[in-house]
C-alpha cells in the first residue's frame, strides 16, 4: 500500500453531519474528500479539528463502516 499521506486531495470536501442538535452550524460532521490514487483524507468541522486529517484506503474506510454499522464498538470510557 502506497503512504496515503504523500497523495493529493483531488476533490472538495464533503461534509457529512448528525449530530448538530438541530442546528445550522454543522460543527458535527465528518469531512471526505479523494485522494490521488485512491483512498480518502477525513476531517473534522469542528474548528479545533481544522487542518487535521485521518488517511484510510477505500478498504480499510469500508471494514471501518461495516464494523461500526454492525456494534462492533469500543465500551465508551
């Protein structure tokens, strides 16, 4: 596997939001944007969360989905 952060991001971000409480500011969402050659850069909109990104290939993003969509979850601390 190639290291995802030496490739570009090819496209804007999307934000996708739940958890806003109703309101318009969408500081709860995760940002997705591609990569260059494949694989995903996610962010944060919240404002201390500005400019970080977690990398993942299309894989590693789909055992994540299936994994959380299924329960498998951390206990919360």
């Amino acid at each position: 596997m190639s290291n995802l952060y030496s490739s570009e991001v090819t496209g804007e971000f999307a934000a996708l939001c739940g958890g806003n409480g109703g309101t318009s500011n969408a500081e709860s969402c995760v940002t997705l944007a591609p990569l260059a050659g494949g694989g995903f850069a996610l962010g944060d909109s919240k404002p201390e969360g500005k400019g970080r990104q977690l990398r993942m290939s299309e894989a590693e993003l789909t055992a994540f989905a299936e994994a959380w969509l299924s329960g498998e979850r951390p206990a919360s601390a």
